[in-house]
C-alpha cells in the first residue's frame, strides 16, 4: 500500500514527466485582438513593457510604508496618557528585538558572502551565456541582493511593530476597539506592504538590469541566486526566530503560569520581555521573510517556464503587480463597530472588520487578471482562459485552506473543544487528543491542493500551476498586513497587562488579541499552500532547465527517483526533529534562569521575587517599594544566544543536501529527492501548525471559560507548551525547506544539465565530505548532542548565580508552587545572596 507522500507524489508526477515545459517549448499563439503587441515591440521594450508595472507599483508601495510609518509614530504613546512605564516596557521589547537581529545578520552576513564567492566561481567557470565573462559577478551580485532585501524586509516589520504596540495599547485605553484595531493594522500593513515592495522592486528591476545583451530567458536565470539568497535569510529568520519566541514561550508558561499560578503577561515573570520580543522576530520578521520568498519563488518559477515568449512573462509579473494595486484598495475598508468586551467579543464580526478588505482585494485582483487576460492574448484566445482559471483557482484555494485552518483551529468549533474536555484526564490525553486533531487536518488542505494542481495542469499544464501559485500570493499585501497584526495586538495586550492598565483596557485588547490568535492560525495554513503551489512550479522549473542538453528519464518507479524520493521524505522529519530539539535545550536553560530569578532576585527590603509573588496574589497588590522587578535583559541574552547558535545545522543540512544528490548522483535523484520533500513537508507542516494552534487556543477556551487556574486549565497550558514548537517553529520552518531546497536545485541546475547518474560524483563527494566536517564541528560545539543542556548551563553560570544544592552538590529543581505567604520556605527557595 503506498504511502501519502507516494499517492501526492503520483498525482503530481505525471504532470512533470508528460509535460513538463509544455508551455515553454510550444509557442502561444496570441489573438489578433490582444491589445498589447509584442511582437511589434523591439526586444529590449519588450522586457520593459513587462517588469514596468511591477517597478513602479513596489515602488509605490515603500512609498505608502514611508506614509504608514509616519502616521503610526504621530500617534500617542504611554506617556501622553500619564503612563510612562508602557514607553519604558515598549522600548525594552524593541530593544531585545533589534539586539537579536544584529546578532542574527552578523552570522548571516559571513553566511551569504561565502555563498556568494561559490556562485562567483561556479559560475565564471560554467557560466549560463555561453563564453560571457561576467555571469559569475552577476549571480553573486543578484544573491547578495536577495539575501539583503530579505532580511531588510523583516527589519523594517519588526522595527514598525515594536512602535505600533504600545500606540495600539494606548489607542485601546483611550478610544474605541476601532481605534485599537485601526492602528495594529497600520503596523501590520507596514510589514505587508514593505514585504510585497521590496520583493517586486527587487525583482523587477534585476530583471531589467540583467536583460542587456541576453535573452529572455537568460536574465530570468539570473534571478534564481537572487531566490536563493532570499531563501537563505528566510529558513535562518524562521528557525531562529522560532526557536527565540519558544524557548521564552516555554520558560514563562511552565515556570510562571504552571509553577507560580501567575498570569500570561505578568511583569513579575522574568521571561515575559523575551516572550514579547519572541512574538516580533518569529511571527514579524520571521514570517515576513518566509512569504518574501515565496512571493519571489513563484514569479521566477512561471517566468522560468514562460521561456522566451514575452506574454508568459508579462502575466505573472502583470499579476502581482494588479495583486498590489487591489492590496491597497483593499486596506481602506478595515474597521469595525464592535466595543471589545474580551472573550465575550463576536470574533465572527470582528473577523469580518479584517476581512472585508482581503475580500474587496480580492474581487479587484480577479477582475484585474481578466483585463490582463484581454491585454496579453485577446478575449477571444481560449488558452489565455484557461490561464485566467488556474489564477483563480490558486487564489480560491488559499482562502478555503485558511478557513480549513481556522475550524480545525479555532474554539469555536468541535476539534478543539474536543481537546480541552480531553484535559479532564490530565496533560498525556491533551497531547493525544491534538496530536489526532493535527493529523486529521491534514485532509481538507491536501484534497484542495490536489484539486488546484490536477484542476491547473488540465488547464495550461506546469505554467498553470504556476501562474496558481502568482494567484495565491497575488494579494499578499493585505493578507500579510493581517497576519502581521496578530503579533501586535498580542504585544499591545501584554505592555496593558504589564503596564496594570485597567479591565476595560484589557477587554479591547484581549478582543484584537483573541482575533490575531485566529489570523496567525490561517495565515499559517495561507503559508503552507503557498509554498506547496511556489515548489511545485521551482519543481517543474527545475525540470525544465536540466533537460535542455538531452531528455532524462523521470519515472517515478525508477529506482534512482524512488530512491531520491525517500530521501525527501525523510528530511523534513529530521529538520522537524533538529528544531524541536533546539526549542527544548533553549527552554531548559530558560527554565533555570527563571527559577533562580524567582529565589535569588530580591529588592533594597531582601525581598525576593518569589515572595513578592506570593504577597500579589494574597493581597492583589502591594505598594511599589515593596515590589520586585525580575532581571528580563538576561533571559533576552540567553533567547538571544540559543537562537543564534541552533539555527546553523538546519541551514547547514538544507543546502547541502540537494547539493550533494545533485552533484553526487544526479539530476535525476535530485528530482526525487525535491518531489519526496514537497509531499512529507507539506503533510508534517500542516499537521504541525494545527495541532499546535488547537493546543493553543484549547489553553484560552479554558481561559474564557474560567478554567484558567483548575487541573484542567493547567492540563491544556501543558499541550500549549508542546504546540507552541509545533506551530511556531518546526512547522512554518518546513515551509521554508522544500521551497529553499526547489531554488537551491534551480540555481546549479545550468551546472548538471543533462548530466547522467553519477557523472560528476567526485563533486558531490567534496560536498558529502565537507557536511560531515560540518557536522563533527557542531558536535564538537555541542550543538549537536544527546547531553543535558542544563549541565553546561551550570558550568559556565559563575558561583554567585548558581542555585541553592540539595544533596550531594546537585542543584534541587524543585517546581515553584503558589503558596500562601506564611506558608514554610521549601529548601531551594532559601534566601541567596543578592545578584548584581
């Protein structure tokens, strides 16, 4: 019985091997009545006439992140409203974000230069224009740039939405809940915007400047290390961010909300800084990078397969910059009427506030792609239709796997309410309650990208899928902008719990909060589909480019291909297994620190944090000389440190792998090796991402039902702990994988055309012997161990910050537990000495 991963590899093969390239090595005829004439154009307007609009509109679009950006930063802040701590907390959330992505682009910038000086020898020796000098400058010049306008676009997003939470904050204790969503938004939409201009300025102008003296399809080829470059900073800003924002996640919960029976935000949790910081470098920047990549991944796949016909070109080029055009029509028309009384809010109204302007866009986009139907091949040319119907189908599926996202994922229905009446019986049936939740949620996203790729390939073969893909990322601008709001509200709803605004305040921004929750989540399935649909097109790309020089066998039953397929399917397990492993060895250290804080923390009085925990929640406050304030800048280092170090063997094993397939054996496993990736991805991503968002919001199900601090209540934070690397690190990260390791094969694809098994193994085995050196290196750096992370942690802590010993020298771990302030000090809890 064949697996998924076969039966979705099957349905996609046959696709590839009959017709691969159809649509570039058959020349479209175009109708007498398409308005736009190529054909009498000169070959350099040509060119022009196709990457213009998009220049222009990316263009306007930084434009309008200049304008939303200067309008967020005129709004108040906590100290024109008489509270100055939530400037004072903003700036310590911003602060840790900016020190995180400083440390991150150090590495990232070695990173990118020495892949840079590879592409500049590759391709000086076996350039893509024959005999041309300058090929290897150009691929090196346009990696760089990709690797730049990536990582550019996840600061500019991280940097507007650290300054929108606290406005959103204050908007919320100064206004309306509209007020509140309409500036949360504004940031959002500055990600949203920002992403989608730089990706189209980027691109469209490489292409421009790359056209002289080549062909069509030449320049197009240059912008694959310009994908790879993106690729790159993309999967490094997921799994670093992601591996951040949950070890702070996981250390806050576990200690603070399980141990200590405090709340979420409180600002006695040491980890509640880096847990706010996490929010903006996982879900802003990490996510603005992952949907760069997949923006630019499929306008290079359908430009790639449109050869040399200047129409093919046009489209997909044509389509994204319409998709921007519609984006900022659409972002006038969110707002609402809703008051925001917290959980009580009608999250379906209030969705609608957000999705009536992806909705407007969208209706625009459809009718913009049909007038750009009649432009390039006349309203009479059935196969310019044809085109029209996959745009559309690539855009209706991304809207029904979202809502598919957000049954699965949302309160409101069956599956999750079916987890958090599991917790009745304890924390292992929550965990195996979502585990099956995820698993069978993998149904409704596959049966509807099954039904797009059959559906498209019927339709205008390859390019049809590709041109799906343009569709489903079409308006990326506004779909991003209410994704990135989630992190916002949900940063605005901690500095006002922070902060001690009141309940009033808390109930608008629970409300926007409550609806992030529910943006994250689809956005996360949007993702999965996107980049399932800009593989697929790479995949056939691919295809296309290594079989100029002579034809290959691609059978799927070919034991080369089969074998190369297990290998894919195998990858994204591993990858999974490597983040998973880092969140958990960052946690520990998380974990630690936070414990000690709670004993050894203390005030001018000698007053410890723990005991100051204990009076709060005797007696609901205590006066401020009284308080402890935790040391928050030291769990922001060891976020900061962890992330940093365990993202490098995912981004190690990501590139080489296909390089090594490649070289090693040939294009033909390497094919394999992408087709069984695309399928085990896809399923382990969108099982992972709705398994951990119904763990999460089963956790705030028994929050609005007053559960929050009952057995059962403290059985759901338990699945939310393990969810949150589900959803928010290995998940999105796979995501990123089958589309880095498509523009990794695409780019050295020129290097091993029509190359048979084995030809070039010698390359290959430098390849396979340089990982291994890699991967002794990072054993050796004990980023790749079985040890107890916990043990080095004691090591290197100086004696002055080690924990009280229980017996025999060994630190006691004792859980924090609530307890009345009376009550005996248990033996770790002992008073220290004061830290400095």
């Amino acid at each position: 019985m064949l697996s998924p991963v076969h039966l979705l590899v099957l349905a996609i093969t046959p696709g590839i091997t009959a017709s691969a390239a159809a649509m570039s090595e058959t020349y479209l005829v175009i109708s007498e009545h398409a308005v736009v004439k190529f054909a009498d154009m000169e070959e350099d307007v040509r060119i022009l006439v196709c990457a213009l609009p998009l220049l222009v509109l990316g263009l306007f679009s930084l434009v309008f992140v200049c304008i939303l950006r200067c309008g967020l930063v005129r709004k108040p802040v906590g100290k024109d409203i008489g509270k100055p701590k939530l400037d004072y907390l903003a700036q310590k959330v911003k602060s840790g974000s900016i020190a995180f992505l400083k440390e991150e682009y150090k590495f990232l910038t070695v990173y990118v230069v020495v892949w840079a000086v590879v592409c500049l020898v590759l391709f000086s020796i076996e350039p893509i224009k024959k005999d041309a000098k300058t090929d290897g400058v150009r691929s090196a010049a346009c990696l760089i740039i990709g690797a730049f306008m990536s990582g550019l676009s996840g600061f500019i997003g991280m940097t507007v939405a650290t300054d929108g939470n606290v406005r959103t904050t204050v908007a919320c204790a100064s206004g309306t809940l509209n007020d509140g969503l309409k500036v949360a938004f504004r940031a959002g939409a500055a990600m949203g915007f920002g992403v989608v201009g730089l990706a189209a300025v980027g691109l469209s102008f490489l292409i421009l400047v790359m056209k002289p003296r080549r062909t069509q399809l030449e320049a197009v080829q240059y912008t694959h290390s310009f994908g790879f470059g993106a690729s790159s900073i993309a999967l490094f800003a997921r799994v670093a961010g992601g591996i951040y924002t949950k070890a702070a996640d996981v250390g806050a919960d576990l200690v603070g909300k399980v141990e200590a029976g405090i709340d979420e935000d409180d600002p006695h949790n040491p980890a509640v800084i880096a847990d706010n910081v996490g929010d903006n470098v996982g879900d802003v920047a990490g996510m603005g990078a992952d949907l760069f990549e997949s923006y630019i991944g499929s306008i290079i796949g359908a430009a790639t397969l449109g050869g040399e016909q200047s129409e093919m070109l046009a489209m997909p080029m044509w389509l994204a910059a319409a998709g921007l055009l519609s984006s900022f029509i659409g972002f006038f028309f969110v707002s609402t009427k809703e008051k925001g009384d917290g959980w009580n809010t009608n999250l379906t109204a209030l969705m609608f506030a957000l999705e009536k302007g992806m909705y407007i866009a969208n209706v625009l986009f459809v009718a913009f792609a049909a007038v750009i139907v009649i432009l390039l091949f006349g309203y009479d040319n059935k196969e310019g239709w044809k085109m029209f119907g996959c745009v559309v189908l690539g855009l209706v599926s991304g809207m029904a796997i979202g809502k598919g996202t957000e049954f699965f994922t949302s309160f409101d229905y069956g599956p999750t309410k079916s987890i958090k009446d599991r917790a009745r019986t304890g924390p292992a049936t929550v965990i195996i309650q979502g585990m099956g939740v995820g698993m069978v949620s993998t149904i409704l996203p596959t049966l509807i990208l099954v039904g797009c790729i059959v559906a498209c390939n019927a339709l205008a073969n390859q390019y049809g899928i590709a041109l799906a893909a343009v569709g489903m990322l079409g308006t990326l601008a506004v779909s991003l902008s209410t994704d990135a709001y989630g992190p916002v509200a949900d940063n605005a709803g901690g500095l006002a719990e922070m902060a001690g605004l009141g309940p009033e305040v808390r109930a608008k921004t629970d409300s926007l909060d409550a609806l992030g929750n529910t943006t994250a989540a689809m956005g996360k399935g949007f993702a999965v589909g996107s980049a399932v649909l800009t593989a697929l097109s790479l995949l056939a790309a691919f295809k296309h480019e290594v079989t100029k020089e002579s034809k290959l066998n691609f059978e799927i039953f070919d034991p080369i291909l089969l074998a190369g397929t297990l290998m894919g399917a195998m990858l994204p397990f591993f990858f999974a297994a490597l983040t998973m492993m880092s969140v958990g060895k960052a946690a520990a250290e998380m974990i630690q620190e936070v414990r000690r804080q709670f004993r050894e923390i203390t005030n001018a009085k000698g007053t410890t944090l723990l005991e100051a925990i204990q009076r709060v929640t005797a007696e609901g406050s205590i006066p401020e000389d009284d308080d402890v304030e935790p040391n928050s800048d030291r769990c922001v280092m060891i976020s900061t440190r962890s992330s940093v170090k365990e993202m490098i063997a995912p981004g190690i094993y990501a590139v080489f792998t296909p390089l090594i397939c490649g070289f090693l054996v040939g294009p033909r496993m390497l094919m394999g090796l992408l087709a069984g990736c695309i399928g085990s991805a896809a399923m382990m991503a969108i099982m992972m991402g709705n398994a951990g968002g119904a763990w999460d919001n089963s956790k705030k199900l028994c929050e609005k039902l007053k559960l929050k601090k009952t057995d059962q209540g403290k059985a759901c934070v338990v699945g939310d702990t393990v969810g949150d690397p589900f959803k928010d690190t290995s998940g999105p990260s796979l995501d990123i994988l089958l589309k880095l390791m498509a523009m990794v094969s695409l780019l050295i694809a020129p290097l091993i055309d029509g190359n048979d098994d084995w030809e070039y193994w010698y390359v290959g085995l430098i390849i396979l012997v340089l990982c291994l050196i890699a991967t002794g290196v990072l054993m050796f750096m004990k980023i790749l161990t079985w040890q107890d992370p916990l043990g080095a942690v004691q090591e290197e802590t100086p004696n002055s910050l080690k924990p009280a010993s229980g017996k025999g020298g060994n630190p006691t771990m004792t859980p924090v537990s609530p307890v009345d302030p009376g009550a005996p000090v248990q033996a770790w809890q002992a008073q220290p000495a004061e830290v400095s």
